[in-house]
C-alpha cells in the first residue's frame, strides 16, 4: 500500500487567501511594513560589509523612505475609496455594483462624493431593508395590529347598534 503525498501548495494557498480576506486592511499595513523592515535591514548589511559611507546610506535610505511614503499614500487614497463598496458588501446591498463604480469615480472627483456613498452603502441593512418599509419595522407592526383591534371593535359596535343593544 503506497500513502500518496498531496500538495500542500493548495491548502497554504487557501490558507493565506482566507487570512487575507479576514484581516484585509491588516495585511496590506504588515506587508508594506515588513518591505520597509527589509529595506533597513539590507541598507544596514550593505553598509556594514561594504565601503560605504553613512552619508551615502541616509542619501539613499532616504530616497527608499520617500518612495515608500508616496506609494502608501497612494495606496491609502485607493483603499480608502473601496470603503462604502466593502460596506455595501458585507451588508449584501442591492446596489454594491453601482456603490462600487461611483467608488472609482469618486477619486475622480478628489473624494467629493465618497461621503454620501458612505451614507448609501450604511443606509440598507438586510435585517430591516432601507428602514422605510411599514412590513420590517416591529414599531409599524404594533400599530397595524392596533388598527386591526379598533376596526373589529368599531364593526362590533356597528352591529350592536344597527341591532338595537345600546
């Protein structure tokens, strides 16, 4: 009988995607972080083992800073437009297509109408709907019952009256 060795390549693939998805915001911060780390760290060998001078090390050092500042801040800028679509998605909103291309058009616009894709993508929970439907809200409900209570007791007096019992 011969044990066949499956791949582990799938399973630690699928492994790092659902840690991705799970702890998306975290992830992008520790890889940009952990590149920054390994930067330093090469700087510091290159300087160490190397004939170079320190003011060469923070000429270029710095020139890895700046670069590293500007493609997170352009990332940031990216990131943060995708904010009412993650919304909009994770509360299953009818119109996460819609949300999430006027998402793009607002970096477009220098974030001018990302507030009120915001209030679009929180307004709609899939528990209660837009919260204007008369049907999902308990409140409405109470009241449609105490209608329903008063009509039947108005119909009853009607016939007490129409039958003569005062």
């Amino acid at each position: 009988m011969s044990h066949v060795i499956s791949d582990p390549r799938p399973v630690l693939r699928n492994y790092i995607r659902q840690l991705s998805e799970a702890r998306f915001w975290l992830s992008k911060w520790l890889v940009a972080a952990s590149l920054l780390g390994a930067v330093v760290v090469i700087g510091l060998f290159f300087l160490m083992t190397r004939n170079l001078d320190f003011e060469t090390f923070l000429n270029y050092f710095a020139l890895v800073l700046l670069i590293f500042v500007v493609v997170t801040l352009f990332y940031g800028v990216i990131a943060i437009h995708d904010v009412p679509y993650e919304i909009a998605k994770h509360r299953d909103h009818p119109h996460q297509d819609a949300i999430h291309a006027a998402g793009w058009v607002s970096l477009f616009t220098l974030h001018a109408i990302w507030p009120f894709l915001w209030i679009w993508a929180m307004v709609y929970r899939p528990d209660r709907g837009w919260g204007f439907d008369d049907h999902n809200s308990a409140g409405v409900r109470a009241r449609s019952d105490g209608v329903e209570e008063l009509t039947r007791r108005v119909e009853e007096l009607e016939r007490q009256s129409r039958a003569g019992i005062h």
